[in-house]
C-alpha cells in the first residue's frame, strides 16, 4: 500500500453513489461515556473520492486521509472490503406501482 505514513485509515459502509466520482461513507465508533461508562455508538459521514465510480451502496470500504481535493473531499477510497446487497436498497426506493 502506498500510504505511508501518519495518514488516518477508517473502514466504512457506503451509504450514496449518487454524485460523480465521489460516495459518502459512514464510519461508525464506540466509545465509553466518560461518566456513566455505558457504550454509545458514534457515526460521522465522509466525502470521499472514488475515481473509478466502482462503489455502490451497501459495500464496505477503506478510506484513507488526503489533501483537500474539494470544500468537503479530503478522504480517498482505498480498497473494497466487502460487497453489499444494494439490490433490496434499490427495489425499495424505485418507487415502482
């Protein structure tokens, strides 16, 4: 892998395509709450590049940080984990009769 260095690597799922070239993945953390020690599930949503527009929705990814490469792009997809199932995610959301 050619990303050496103090670069932060995340493992996300996919949850747009929508744009060209870019996909929005959610990156989920659990952490302990400092006072009452339950666990409590973090999500943040990154914009990250995907040159090739070979992500879809539902697959696993690893990002890895980048220069800025628009207002909210500083992510790059690295590789495709795992393949999701988007074809119950598309049937539902074709709005067919």
């Amino acid at each position: 892998m050619k990303y050496i260095g103090k670069r932060k690597v995340r493992i996300g799922q996919v949850v747009s395509d929508k744009m060209d070239k870019t996909v929005v993945v959610v990156v989920e953390t659990v952490r302990r709450h400092p006072l009452y020690k339950k666990a409590v599930k973090r999500t943040k949503r990154y914009k990250v590049n995907d040159a090739g527009n070979v992500c879809k929705v539902g697959d696993k990814v690893k990002i890895v940080e980048t220069r800025p490469l628009s207002k909210e792009k500083r992510w790059q997809m690295v590789e495709i984990i795992s393949r999701g199932e988007s074809s119950e995610i598309e049937s539902v959301g074709s709005g067919e009769k």
